[in-house]
C-alpha cells in the first residue's frame, strides 16, 4: 500500500491506490486550502512535489489552467488531481491563504 508523507507537519499515513494526496489529506487533518473540495475548480489546494512524482499522473488541463505551464519549474500540482498509484508520494503543504482586509 502506498503512503503519503506531509510537509511540514511530518506525518505519513497509508492510502489506496487511485487516492488523491487530497482526499487523504482531508481525512487525516492535513489543513489542505480549497473552495471546491476536490473538484480542480478553484486551483487552491496546491502542494510541492518533493518525491514520487513518477507515481502521479501526468499534469493535466485542470492544473494547467489554475498553474499555468510551469510545473517543471515549480513541482506545484493540485492536491486533488494529484492521484497517487503504485509508490510512495512526499508532498509540501504551503501554509492556508488568508483573505487580505481592505484598508
């Protein structure tokens, strides 16, 4: 079964194959930002690949459109278009986006 490593709170869980590093997230408390909740229609729930990106599908349509075409630049994909299979995947969690106050 493969797993999961979260950065930077360390934690390392089990998941299924067919997974999304998202959903897995959700599930064990891993504070992954979004508005949609897994659909690839906000471009919010971004993490870092750090390891195990051959164990992820390609880059897709969805991702491109929210990140542009940068991903070999950035290693940044959507958590939720991110669907482990076969391996191991380490992942960084930026920090929740706050809305800024108008002054």
């Amino acid at each position: 079964m493969p797993k999961i490593t979260y950065l930077p709170q360390n934690v390392t869980v089990e998941c299924a194959d067919g997974e999304s590093v998202f959903e897995v997230g959700r599930r064990h408390g891993i504070p992954i930002d979004t508005s949609c909740v897994g659909k690839a229609t906000c471009g919010r729930c971004r993490v870092k690949i750090v390891q195990g990106a051959q164990f992820l599908p390609p880059f897709n349509d969805d991702e491109k459109k929210h990140l542009g075409n940068v991903y070999h630049v950035t290693h940044v994909r959507l958590s939720c278009q991110s669907i482990v299979t076969g391996g191991d995947v380490t992942v960084e969690v930026p920090a929740k986006r706050t809305k800024r106050k108008k002054s």
